[in-house]
C-alpha cells in the first residue's frame, strides 16, 4: 500500500495534465470548471492521506522497534558493484510526514476550488498542485539518498511551476526563475555531499547508512572515518537545506514566491517544500550528531535567519510577504532545534507550523479574495465584521504563532528554546536569540492582525473592484467586502482546530510524538547541570515575551498616527529594514549584474564572434570549394575522357617514379 501514497496523486497529475493538453490547452476549446478539475486533484490527495492515516495505524500495532514498512518497486541503478532500488520505507518519522503533506495537502487543495474559480487553466493548475505532492513524498517516502534527491529536485521544478503560474507577469515568472536558480545553489552542495557519503560509506541507503554509525542505539564513529569527513559531509548537505528551506544566505527566493497564488504559499512555504530540510537533517540525525561543528553551523545559522527575517517582518505592509518573512523565521526555530540535538522538537514545530501557518496563509489568500485583490495591509482594517469566519480563524493562528497557551505553537516554540537554552549543545546566547526573536514574532504578527482586522476600515468599499478589476485568478461576484465562499472558509475551521488542540501531542514529559519517533530519532534531554525548574521560568518568560509583545502593538497601531511618528522618529533603521537589509541589491551588485556582464561578453566576444564565425566559415568553406569545382563539372564527355587520360598518366608516372 506504500506506493499508493505518492501514486494517487501522480494519477490525478495525468489526469488533469493529459486532459489539459489534449483537450484544453487548444484556442477556442471550452475549459473545464474549477469545480471538476479541483475535485479530481483533491480526491486523489484525499485517498494519499486515507492510506496515509491506514498504514499509521498499522504502525502503531508494531514492536517500537519494529515500527518499519518498507515496499520494493524494482531495480533502478546498476553499475559495477553499485545497485539501487527504487524502494518506499514507511517509519515513524516518514509516516508524520506524510500524514502533514496529505493532510494539510487536501485541505489546501479543497480551498483552491474556490479560489481558482475563476482561473482561465485550472486544469494547469491542479495538475501542477498534484505533482508537487507527488513528489513531496517521493522525498519523505524514499529508501534512499537518491529517491530522497528524486523529490527533492521534483518539488523545485513544481515550485517554480507554481510560483510562475501566471507567467505572462513579469515579476510572477522572475520569482519563479529566481525560486528555480537560488534552490539549484544549494543542490550542487546536496550533490556534493550524497557523493562523499557514497565515497566514505559505500552505500545511500538509509538504514544501511543508519546502522553504520550507531552502536546500541548512539551516534559512534565508524573504523577509519574520521570527524572531518562527516563534518564536511553534513555541512555540503546543509548547503542543500539552506537553499531548499530558506536559511541564510539562501533565503531570498522565497519572500519572493509570494507572487504565486496563494494557495501555492500555504502549501510549498508553509507545509511541505521548505520543510525538506528539517526533514534532511532529522533522517541523517546519527550523522549529524557525529560532527559537534556541523551542529553548531545548523544552530547558529537557524538563530540568526529566525531573527534576522524576524526584523524584516516588523515594516513589510504586503501581508503576505509579512507571512513569508515569517516562515524564514520559523524554519530557523526549526534548525535551531535540530543543531542543539533536538530533532524530534524540530520535526514537532514542524508540525504545528504547518497548522497555523497554512492557516493564515488561506486567510491571508481569503482576504485578498474578499478585497478583490488587495495586499497592503495599510489599506485594509475593520475586516472583522465583513469576514467574520476568516477573523475569527485568522485569530487562531495569530495566537498560536505567537506563543499564548494553549495553541500548539506555544508547546514546540517553548521546547525548542528550553532546549536551545539546557542542551549540552545548547547556550544562553542561543537562547536569548530564540526568545527575542518570539518577542518580535508576537509583535508583528499582532501588527498584521490588528491592520488587517481590527479598527476602522481604511479604503473605499466603492472603488476596490474597480482598483483591482481583473482579480487575478479568481473572480468576484459579490459587490465590495465579502466573505469566501465554503470551500475557502471549511478549510479554514479545519485548520484553526488543529492550531488550537495540535500541540497536545508534544507536552513536555509526556510527549507522544518523542516517543513516537524514538526508533529513528533518540530521546533528548537536558542537561544534568541545569536546574530542572529553570524549564518553568523560562517557560514564563516566554509567554510573559509573548504577551509583552502583543500587548505593544495593539496600542501603537491602535492610533496609527502614532506608528508613523514613530517610523519616523527612527527612519534611518525604518528604510533599511523595510527595504530587507538591502540584501537582494547586495546580490544583485555581486552576483546578478556580474553575471549577466560576464554573459554579455561571452556571447558577443566568443559566441558570435568565434564560435559562429568558425562554424559557418566551415559552411561557406564548403559552399566556395564546391562553386570552385562545379566549374569542370560541364557535361562533356570528351573533357571528361581528357581528365581521365591525365590521371592514368600521372598514376602511371608515379608508379614508373616509384620503381626507378
């Protein structure tokens, strides 16, 4: 049953992509309806998830350790003494995995329904939402280095697919392209790294590798390997996570991919693609715990881009790119608990991310629809009586990405700074950017809550079709504010339970999901020097930070005149942070512009110059030789006979030369 997982939706992609392409895609045909598209992708992801949630439950009925179900397709490489199936293995860390994509996945696709509704390919679309699933589990369901790789450069073509989707937008298919071009940096280190493990180990499989470098359940050194080659192992793969899950420096593409439709965020920027990384890191968890500096990198690295898009996020007013800031930031919670040695919180907030922010990212993607294609959350307010399901659904998600008992976020943000603070990897310096950083996350996303839903309304009601009169993608029959339609707002409530009751699962000391996960990731545990009621404190602390901060931007925004005082009390640090550190420009100066210059000259000097002039010299080489000798070609039989005699007559000297 395995290997219905990722072929269901893999059958839905031919469906709606075959039927696009034969009968669609021609001018002049009629298209089919959102509605039938839509729900042929969503039945297929459905069914994912019902076996998903059967082989769960499967699972649950084996010995702990024996909590293994593995499925061999046929052989796929070859060569030498080297061979590889392509094989499934469902554990307990790819079955969470891939209840969150299908489970979250067929929400998200059941909401596009109506967002899509009015799109002019939904057929496109659906097809390109199915692959990207199908190959987001090709990535947690695979066996092997290589399969994992498989999906891995799957969902970065369905990325730049969906991201582009309206291509005809320039700066929608520049995201994309840009999305694509990043994601390709960080694979060459992924690549990199996959061939030295394969040079020092000998194998890609996981369990085989798993078992190399482990003794009774730990993390061991195997004979004749030593510590730098697993520390430059584990930092090439990191180079692949950076690019895929948005760490610094690598982190660009994805604010960016806000131009794609929203249900696109939600699914590859809130659930599934940028969290392959974590998911990378917590399956070679043995191999990472072999390199003490490695973890340090994930660590500080994870830290700093938590706090960094932390910063950014405070002054962006499109509210998306507020949402997107903010997945940076808690991709960066989410290494920084895998570089303390705390991958099950890591796969934890994982899990809770992917509730409530695919639930704020559909509420943000409501919000546009019922503004008929607003943005800018300056221009919004007083949302809350107009849209009164997807305020109240919004709020969930706000309180749980912000850390108030008892939405989920609260349980694995708390885990994951408890432990940066008491783990033997772990430091006060760690923690104190982790807890900042929750600090400033309760202040803007309480700053994105209260422009967009609290006080007065700040546009006219009047104008806003005809401001945004094409509604890209979807249409809007309802005259001004509106509240979406069932299959936008089901999802929603959905969603908003899951962000309130999700994080039950992960109470301290008595967290299932830590021991769900112990056959694959061993049990962490604080240090013995720290006193185990600093774990209360901090806890305090941390809601006290949360409270702080959300306590500060409902005041200052409840006047925004005094916001803008303040913006502008502090311009200086205002421009920087609303323009992002000036990090693309910064880009843009080393690599972009170079690049291109470097291409310009290369084409002109060398390709146009040399290579063309050199290729079509060889065609007018053989264009004049052939003019030249046509000339004795006339049709005489007589010169031709003349011809002949000459060279019976030189062959006859050189052979009278040659015995001489």
């Amino acid at each position: 049953m395995i290997a219905l997982i990722p072929l269901l939706p893999l059958l839905g992609f031919l469906i709606n992509g075959l039927w696009y392409a034969f009968f669609q895609a021609a001018p002049g045909r009629s298209k089919a309806s959102a509605g039938l598209t839509g729900g042929i992708a969503t039945l297929a992801i459905l069914g994912s998830f019902v076996v998903s949630v059967l082989l769960f439950l499967q699972l649950q009925e084996l010995p702990a350790q024996s909590r293994v179900l593995d499925q061999v397709l046929f052989p796929w490489i070859s060569f030498g003494g080297f061979k590889l199936d392509l094989a499934f293995r469902l554990d307990p860390l790819a079955s969470l995995f891939t209840l969150v994509v299908t489970g979250v996945g067929a929400l998200i696709h059941l909401y596009s329904i109506g967002y899509m509704g009015h799109d002019a390919t939904p057929g496109k679309f659906f097809a390109y939402l199915n692959l990207f699933c199908f190959a987001m589990l090709m990535l947690v369901l695979g066996a092997s280095l290589p399969i994992l790789f498989l999906g891995w450069e799957g969902v970065g073509l369905c990325s730049y697919l969906l991201i582009g989707y309206w291509y005809t937008d320039d700066e929608k298919a520049s995201a994309g392209k840009k999305a694509f071009i990043v994601n390709r940096v960080g694979d060459l280190g992924f690549l990199l790294g996959m061939f030295l493990i394969f040079s020092v180990f000998g194998t890609l499989d996981f369990a085989v590798l798993q078992s190399a470098v482990t003794q009774g359940g730990q993390a061991a050194l195997p004979a004749g390997v030593t510590e730098a080659a697993v520390t430059a192992i584990c930092l090439l793969l990191f180079v692949g996570c950076m690019g895929k899950s948005a760490q610094i420096p690598l982190y660009v593409w994805l604010p960016d991919a806000m131009a794609g439709p929203t249900p696109v965020s939600a699914l590859i920027h809130a659930a599934t693609m940028v969290t392959s990384g974590i998911y990378m890191v917590a399956r070679l968890n043995a191999l990472f715990s072999l390199s003490p500096t490695a973890m340090a990198v994930v660590a500080v690295v994870g830290g700093v881009t938590a706090f960094f898009a932390a910063t950014i996020a405070i002054t962006q007013r499109d509210i998306k790119k507020v949402l997107a800031y903010s997945t940076v930031s808690q991709l960066g919670y989410m290494f920084l608990a895998c570089g303390v040695g705390a991958y099950a919180t890591g796969v934890f907030h994982v899990i809770t991310h992917a509730f409530f922010k695919a639930l704020m990212f559909l509420g943000a993607g409501s919000v546009i629809h019922g503004m008929h294609e607003e943005q800018d959350i300056m221009k919004m307010g007083g949302l809350r009586g107009k849209m009164p399901v997807t305020f109240f659904t919004f709020a969930m998600g706000w309180l749980a990405i912000s850390g108030i008992p008892p939405f989920s976020g609260f349980f694995s943000k708390d885990e994951v700074l408890w432990l940066a603070f008491s783990s033997q990897h772990g430091s006060f310096l760690l923690w104190g950017l982790g807890a900042l950083t929750a600090v400033m996350t309760a202040f803007y996303m309480t700053r994105l809550f209260s422009l967009t839903f609290l006080g007065k309304p700040r546009f006219d009601e009047r104008k806003l079709g005809a401001a945004h009169g094409h509604d890209e993608g979807h249409g809007h029959a309802p005259a001004g504010v509106h509240e979406s339609p069932w299959t936008m707002t089901a999802p929603l409530q959905v969603l908003a339970l899951l962000s309130l009751v999700g994080g039950f699962i992960g109470i301290p000391h008595l967290s299932w999901i830590e021991h769900w996960l112990e056959p694959v990731i061993p049990a962490h545990h604080a240090s013995a020097e720290v006193a185990p009621h600093m774990e209360w404190v901090l806890m305090a602390l941390s809601v006290v930070g949360a409270v702080i901060g959300i306590t500060v931007a409902l005041r200052l925004y409840a006047n925004l005149d005094r916001a803008k005082e303040l913006a502008v009390r502090w311009a200086g640090l205002h421009r920087v942070l609303f323009n992002k550190w000036y990090v693309d420009e910064l880009y843009d100066a080393l690599f972009v512009r170079p690049i291109h210059g470097l291409s310009q000259v290369l084409w002109k000097r060398l390709d146009v110059a040399v290579i063309d002039r050199l290729v079509l010299g060889f065609g007018k080489a053989s264009l004049w030789s052939g003019q030249a000798v046509r000339v004795i070609q006339t049709g005489s039989i007589q010169l031709y006979a003349l011809v002949l005699l000459i060279g019976i007559v030189v062959s006859v000297g050189y052979l009278i030369y040659g015995m001489a």
